[in-house]
C-alpha cells in the first residue's frame, strides 16, 4: 500500500481476529456459566447468558453448544469481520485518495493536509 493508505488485508486480518477472538472466548464463558452443576451461579447471571446465546445463534448458529462448535463460531466469525475490515480500509483508501488529488477547504484551510 502506498504511504498514508490503510493495508487491506492487514486490516482484515486484524479485525477478523479480534472479532474471532471475542466470539470464542465469550462462548468459552458462555458454556462454563450454562453447563455448570445447578445451584454453582446465580440464576440471574444464568438468564442473561441464556438470552444472549439466543441472540448468538442467530449469526453464529452452533455457538456454545460445545467446543467444536464455538471454534466454527470462531472462524465464521473471523470470515464476517476479515470481508467488513477490508471493505472498511478498500473505502478508506478510495476516499483518502479523492481526498487527496482535490482540495477541500473550509473557512480557507486545507482539511486534510
């Protein structure tokens, strides 16, 4: 990438990381809370998580079922976040250098430069 773009790839791989990495260690949690012996965490806790696996599931459907499962997770949701990362810094790198062959002025200063 040229000086002052954002690299592609780069930046998918970093948000689809992250994201990947916040989906499986939230199922990891989700499974300790939702197979735990009964009577071992409050019932209050249990029906936050048990609402926000309903919500899980609908992207990631599978999600904290087991350890096999919540991997795949991991990985669907590493491909979603990789395509939004990269189309986010394609866009970026689109406009940046609009941006750049063009002058925008306001009240008579340059904005990006």
């Amino acid at each position: 990438s040229k000086p002052g773009q954002i690299s592609c790839l780069g930046f998918g791989v970093a948000i689809g990381f992250s994201w990947a990495t916040v989906v499986f260690s939230s199922g990891l949690i989700a499974m300790y809370v939702l197979f735990s012996p009964r009577g071992m965490i409050d019932i209050e806790v249990i029906k936050t998580v048990y609402s926000f696996w309903h919500l899980m599931n609908l992207v990631f459907p599978g999600w904290a079922a087991n350890i096999l499962w919540t991997i795949l997770s991991a990985v669907w949701a590493f491909t979603h976040a990789f395509l939004f990362g990269y189309l986010v810094a394609s866009f970026y790198n689109f406009t940046s250098a609009i941006a750049n062959k063009y002058e925008f002025k306001v009240f008579g200063y340059n904005i990006f430069k």
